[in-house]
C-alpha cells in the first residue's frame, strides 16, 4: 500500500467510524494493520481499551512506558490486568536509568526541566518502540484537553510516522466511567482519590474540586502535555 492508497484509507475509516463502536474500530484496526500495539498508561480511558481489546482481538500488543517513576498504584493496577486478561505486558525502559539521569543533567530534573525529564523518560523510549509496528491505539479523547480537540478516531500521525487510532476520541469522561462500571473492569484507585489523569508520582497531584481534570500534571508548569501525542 503506497502512501496515497493509506491517506484515502485513512480518511475513508475516519469518516466510517466517527460514529461506530470502539470496539468495531479497534476490531477494524488489527484486522488491517496486524502490525499495530497499544500504548496504555494504565489509566481509566486505556483500562477500557484494554477490556474491549480482551473482548474483540486478544493478543494484541500492548506496552507501557515505564518511567521508573510510577505510583505503586499504578504498578499494582498492572499486575492485576495482567493476571485478569492474561496480558503480557512489554515494558519499555528510558536508556537512562535515574541515577544516570541525575549524573547527566542534576537531581530532580521533573522539577528543573520537566520537559527534557519527559523527553528522556517517555519520548524517546516512546519513538523506539513506534518504530517498530505500522500502526498503535491510544485512549485519548477531545475533551481531555484543547490539545487534543481536533483528534480523529483514524488520523495518520505525522510525529511518528504511522496510522494512529483513537478508539474513544467521542466519549466523555461520562462514557468511560458508565463502561467501566457496567463491566466491572479494574481500574487505578488513585481515580477514586481525586486523581482523574494520572502521571509520574513525582509530577501529578491531586485534582481540587471545580479545577480542570489535568490541572494535577506539571501543577506551576504551563506544561500541558508530555510529548507523545502532537
């Protein structure tokens, strides 16, 4: 398939999708690129995704950034999916370990170069592992963010260089709870303590009522997103 033939593909399954199921989408998406992996943070959004996965084509890929700086819950829900599904998880480590971070650019650099502790931690690890398939499902939606507004359930993402699917760019925060409950589909506690978008532990705070649902990552940076989606 030349690139001409995939930007028409591309843009025919937006259109086709935009109000189909995620779970057709997601069906959709193996069956034509088998080369495909999703990127899950273990979030509410990608619990969900990784339930419907279960249900529509188990054996998918599915990796994780792992940061070395996750909360234990985080690290908890993981094991526990892996158990329920029967998931394999691949891990995907930064090149540097902390200690090596700290030598190369000073201790706590989440705090002195958020950006650049990003970067290492989940871009670039992130770049490494894209290169490797055609095509990767993500959990994010419009609403979470201005950023992501204009995300289509089938785009073709530019910063990578491969199909990029968005199974739940329609829902809302509504619409994810409601799933995960009819299915009674695990998720992180830290949800249920006022952590509606969880990060690194040294990065993400609690959520106050009436402030926006990301206003806990990078709190006092204007950083609104890590890098990995455009």
């Amino acid at each position: 398939m030349n690139l001409f033939e995939k930007e028409q593909l591309i843009q025919q399954a937006a259109e086709q999708y935009e109000n189909d199921s995620p779970e057709a989408l997601i069906a959709w998406a193996v069956d034509t690129f088998p080369n495909i992996t999703f990127a899950c943070s273990f979030g509410a959004e990608d619990v969900v995704i990784i339930d419907m996965i279960h249900k529509t084509r188990p054996g998918t890929k599915i990796f994780y950034l792992d940061t070395d700086l996750h909360f234990q819950e985080t690290y908890d829900t993981r094991d526990r999916l892996a158990e329920e599904y029967n998931i394999d998880f691949i891990q995907v480590k930064p090149k540097l370990t902390l200690e090596e971070q700290s030598a190369l650019h000073g201790e706590e650099m989440w705090k002195s170069n958020p950006n650049g502790c990003c970067n290492i931690r989940k871009v670039e690890p992130l770049t490494d592992i894209l290169s490797q398939f055609e095509a990767w499902i993500t959990g994010i939606r419009r609403d979470q963010a201005p950023t992501r507004a204009n995300a289509k359930k089938v785009e073709y993402d530019t910063k990578f260089g491969l199909v990029k699917f968005n199974p739940l760019a329609s829902w809302t925060s509504d619409d994810v709870w409601n799933y995960i409950r009819q299915h009674n589909v695990t998720y992180n506690p830290l949800h249920d303590n006022y952590y509606p978008s969880i990060g690194c532990e040294k990065c993400t705070r609690q959520v106050l009522p009436g402030e926006d649902p990301r206003a806990g990552r990078w709190a006092g940076n204007d950083k609104t997103e890590c890098g990995l989606h455009k």
